[in-house]
C-alpha cells in the first residue's frame, strides 16, 4: 500500500519500527565478527508467503537492515524498510513484525531451525 491510499487502511497497518526497536538495535558494521553470538533485535514475516527476516543492524539514514532473511534461499544480507513497508505477498497482506519475539543470537535462531548455515 502506497501512502496515497485511503487514510484508514494506512492507519491500520502495523508498525515495523518501534522507538523500542530503535532504540536497541545496534548501527550496521558494529556485530562484525561476532558470528553466531551476533544478536537479532526484530523479526519480520509475510504471513502467508513464508520470508522472514531477522534484524540484526540498523542504519538509520538510509532506513536499512542488515540480517538474516530466509526466502527463497537463506542468506545474510540488507534489506529495505521501506521495502517492508510497501510489499503485499500474495494473498495482499502486508509484512508483520513478530510483536512477541525477544531479542536473541543469531545462532539460537539457526540452532531452532535446524542448523542452518
């Protein structure tokens, strides 16, 4: 959904970035070479598209992640708030943030999902 949409639509869309979240997320470049102890501060989801991404840096400019995002393949990498904000998966719902997911090492999260590498 653009902004130019009906005004009570873009009032009813979830809020990907908290002042919380802000607030605790770490610059982009600041977990290099922590590896697994590195830490994720938010999760995204399509809710009926099966991508996730895990936020593990943030630049604040540019509205930029850096983290882990499990799509298609499942690779480190940036992604775009922005482009969160504006994407429908296929049924045209919006991307969520998981309001109940606590901050936690990118290596726990792997270890959950099997070992991925």
């Amino acid at each position: 959904m653009d902004r130019g949409d009906s005004p009570y639509l873009w009032s009813c869309m979830m809020k990907l970035m908290t002042k919380e979240i802000e607030k605790r997320i770490p610059p982009i470049g600041t977990q290099d070479g922590k590896g697994d102890n590195a830490v994720v501060y938010a999760k995204f989801f399509t809710p009926n598209a099966q991508w996730t991404w895990y936020a593990m840096e943030y630049n604040r400019e540019e509205r930029i992640f850096f983290g882990l995002v499990i799509g298609n393949e499942t690779e480190l990498g940036y992604f775009s708030l922005d482009e969160l904000e504006r994407v429908k998966g296929p049924l045209g719902l919006q991307i969520e943030r998981d309001r109940w997911f606590e901050p936690m090492t990118i290596g726990k999260i792997k270890k959950s999902m099997g070992g991925i590498r």
